[in-house]
C-alpha cells in the first residue's frame, strides 16, 4: 500500500521554459527540498519532470515550478498520478 505522506508525480510545463535555465533550476531546488526523481527538455518545446519524495516537499516543488527561474514564463502545467519509481536523488536526462 503506498504511504500517503510520500507522492510521485510528473509534470508536463509549457511556456518560455526552455534556454532560461529551466532544468540546471529545477534539479537544485528539487536536491534542496530531498527530492527524487529527474528533469528534461521534451522536442515541443516543454520541460517534463518527475518528482517523488514526501508530499509536503513535491507540492512546494510544483509550486516553485509554477513561477520558475526569473528568465521563465510559465504558461501551464500538466500533472498527472506517476507509480513510486525507485529513484534515488534527483538529476537532469537527456532531451527527447
């Protein structure tokens, strides 16, 4: 049974957020809240991210993703339910 004060999800965010340092942002706020889990361009244009951890510091992380770094224009995020993936530590994929 999954532990309700734990939560995996992942994040489709849509706007200016590819160039303005989007991942290299999303990784050190993601190890500074203990997050696991990882963050890539998408080829549309968007920045997917899967974040696990406990629920109080992925909600923080998807509020922090909300604004972005200061060269970011946030238009959108998708979220959707993502099963506990094992990760240990949080890290930048290749594109795809």
């Amino acid at each position: 049974m999954p532990d309700p004060l734990t939560l995996s999800i992942r994040l489709r965010i849509y706007g200016k957020v590819q160039g303005v340092w989007f991942r290299a942002w999303t990784v050190r706020e993601a190890r500074r809240l203990g997050l696991d889990g990882w963050v890539r361009n998408r080829a549309d244009g968007s920045v997917e991210a899967v974040l696990g951890g406990p629920a109080v510091q992925v909600r923080e992380m998807v509020d922090l993703c909300r604004r972005g770094p200061p060269a970011a224009r946030v238009v959108r995020i998708d979220e959707v339910a993502e099963p506990e993936s094992g990760l240990s530590g949080f890290h930048q994929q290749q594109d795809c």
